[in-house]
C-alpha cells in the first residue's frame, strides 16, 4: 500500500517568518527515513501504512509543541492499495504523458 500525504505546519504565533520552525519538522522527516519532497507550500512523504502516516504527522507537532501556543495544519492523503514508490512514478506519468503530447 501507498499512502501519500501533503501537509503543511507551522507555528502561527512566531511572526512572519517560521522557516526555523519548519525546519525541525524537515529535519525529523529526513532522520526518519521517510521518502519526501519539500516544496514551497508543503511537504509531500510516502508511507506504506496510514498507521506510519499518521505517526509522523503526530511527531512533527511534537516539533513545534514545545515553544509554540498555536499551530497550523492542514492533511490531505492519497492511499492506494498495491503500488509503492507513489511520490516518484505519478511525477514521472505526468512527464511521460506530455512528452508524447509534445511529440504528437
């Protein structure tokens, strides 16, 4: 099984910028093992369980609980039955796919 799972968090009452902030949970993501991708508005990581998923969605609040009153998140999950390496293939279809819309 995939789950795929976007989210943001951070920290709304440490001013404007919160990079510091975003940076632990970054920082516990990549000592985890856990495949991701950082973007400008997010992060995107790949776990075979929900249980998994959900376990680093709880550790990255743990980031921020210490020091911060007030925290925002938001979720969205992508699960699929029978397939894995989700974070990279669905990129690499989307490419795949306008290559042969550029050649046509």
């Amino acid at each position: 099984m995939s789950v795929l799972v976007e989210f943001s968090m951070f920290p709304t009452d440490k001013g404007e910028s919160v990079s510091s902030y975003v940076s632990r949970i970054i920082k516990m993501i990549d000592e985890s093992g856990v495949p991701y991708k950082l973007t400008p508005m997010g992060t995107v990581f790949e776990t075979e369980t929900m249980a998994e998923a959900l376990k680093i969605l709880e550790e990255a609040y743990k980031q921020l609980e210490p020091d911060c009153n007030r925290v925002y998140a938001v979720a969205k999950f992508d699960i699929r039955k029978g397939r894995n390496n989700r974070l990279v293939q669905k990129v690499k279809s989307v490419e795949k796919t306008l290559e042969r819309e550029v050649n046509k």
